[in-house]
C-alpha cells in the first residue's frame, strides 16, 4: 500500500479550510466502534471483513480519508 497517500490532520485541517471535500470512511474494528461514541459526522462505518459488499456505500467523487485503530 505504499502507493496510497498518506496526510498528516494539519494537512487535512488545511485543505478542509480551502473548501476540499472529502468522504471519511471509519474502519475501526467493531470493538473500537462499541468503546467510543465518537464518529466524525457523514462518516461511513465500514467494516474490513465485509469490504466487498461495503464498497458500494463510498462515493467515488471526491477523496477518501480512513481512519482506524
């Protein structure tokens, strides 16, 4: 996966000010989910054992930005 980029949150803090939008997918794993009730807001829940069939759920016009545990 070396070829997936990487930006650090001052990078993203910095673009979302310049107006980019973005689609952030939490792929915490569902322990993680049920200890914290904190999601950032529009994200999608997917879960990376059933990756297939949540592919469909992220929209392919505008970037990606996961986050996990």
């Amino acid at each position: 996966m070396s070829d997936v980029p990487r930006i650090t949150t001052d990078e993203l803090k910095e673009r979302m000010q310049q107006g980019e939008d973005f689609t952030f997918v939490d792929v915490r794993n569902p322990q993680a989910w049920t200890e914290s009730d904190v999601m950032l807001p529009g994200a999608i829940r997917v879960r990376l054992s059933n990756l297939e069939e949540d592919l469909p759920r992220i929209p392919r016009n505008e970037p990606i930005v996961t986050y996990c545990t």
